[in-house]
C-alpha cells in the first residue's frame, strides 16, 4: 500500500471544482507544503490579498509565482518527493567519511 500525503486529499477537491471542501481541509495543515495549498486555493478564487499572505506563510514568492497550472504542478512534485530525499543534500563530505592517504 502506498502511503499518500495528507494534502492529497486536497488537490482532488481542488481538481473537483470543491473549493470550499478544500479550504476546510488545508486549513488545518500547519506545514509550509499546507501553507503553499492554501495560497494557491486563494489565487484559484482570485482572492490575491490572502494567496500572497499564504505564500509568504509557506516562504514562497508570490509576485514570481507561475500561472495556476504551474503552481498545482510544482505543488504536485513536491508531494510525490519522499520527505527523506526532499533534505537538501550534503556539499561537502562529512569527516567520517573523508578518504585518508
């Protein structure tokens, strides 16, 4: 079975034209990913106002979003990324790991 991300849920509600279903739900996530959804649910309203306040909530900026479509899809991505492998990698070695002469 595989696990799916809360927000998911979201986004078929979205997709649905359910945007009040929606916006219950995201608003109780408290996560940055949650933050970004509630934005978007904004600027799909046209509510311009909250979508920047939600997207500065979950660190994004808004005056260099994309279009609607884009933003699904970049929200989209980042949910199908395992939260393990969305770390920022390493740049350098860690100590241990160094090769000796």
């Amino acid at each position: 079975m595989t696990a799916t991300h809360p927000l998911q849920q979201v986004l078929l509600h979205l997709h649905a034209g359910r945007w009040n279903a929606a916006h219950d739900l995201v608003q109780h996530d408290g996560s940055m990913l949650g933050a970004w959804l509630h934005g978007i649910l904004h600027l799909q309203e046209g509510d311009l106002e909250d979508a920047e306040n939600w997207y500065d909530r979950a660190a994004r900026h808004f005056r260099s979003r994309g279009t609607l479509a884009q933003e699904i899809a970049a929200l989209e991505a980042a949910l199908a990324v395992p939260a393990a492998l969305a770390v920022t990698p390493l740049t350098s070695t860690p100590p241990e790991f160094e090769e000796r002469p």
